[in-house]
C-alpha cells in the first residue's frame, strides 16, 4: 500500500486528515492490506510466510471489529456496510 492510498482511506473513514489511530481508520486500513495479501496468495499459493501474516491481520480486525461493535454499534454497522464484511 502506498501513501496516496493509505491518505485516501484515512480521509474517506477518518474524522480529519490526521486521524489514524481510530478504530474505523485501523479497520479500513487493514481491510485493503487483506485484499490486496489475498490477491497475492492466489498466486503465490505456498507462500506460508505471507499466509501468516494474512492469519494475523484477519485476527487483528476481527479484535477491532468486536471492540468498535461493544462502543459504537453504529459506527460498527455503517463499517461493515462500507467495507462489505460479515457481521457477527
């Protein structure tokens, strides 16, 4: 992921342009890290090192999901529309 491309997401979900430590932010962020792994592991299907990485990733989301759905249900579900992932 570049800078542009991080820039964008933490504008499209942030509250200002300086915001990236907010769940939504965090969230949006590792959503396209995850696509773009899993685009890559199609490929490079015995690529384990990169698999493991992708492993955590998904893990460090869902903590964050659960966490932004405890706080602010709806800052949760307007996420999950966004980004389309399954709720829970």
């Amino acid at each position: 992921m570049d800078k542009k491309t991080k820039a964008g997401l933490v504008k499209k979900f942030g509250a200002n342009e300086a915001d990236t430590g907010s769940s939504t932010v965090q969230i949006a962020i590792l959503s396209h890290r995850i696509s773009e792994l899993t685009e890559h592991l199609k490929v490079n299907k015995k690529d384990n090192h990169s698999r493991r990485g992708l492993i955590a990733m998904v893990n460090k989301r869902r903590k964050l999901l659960k966490y932004l759905k405890r706080e602010d249900l709806a800052a949760y579900e307007a996420i999950t529309d966004k980004l389309k992932i399954r709720r829970k």
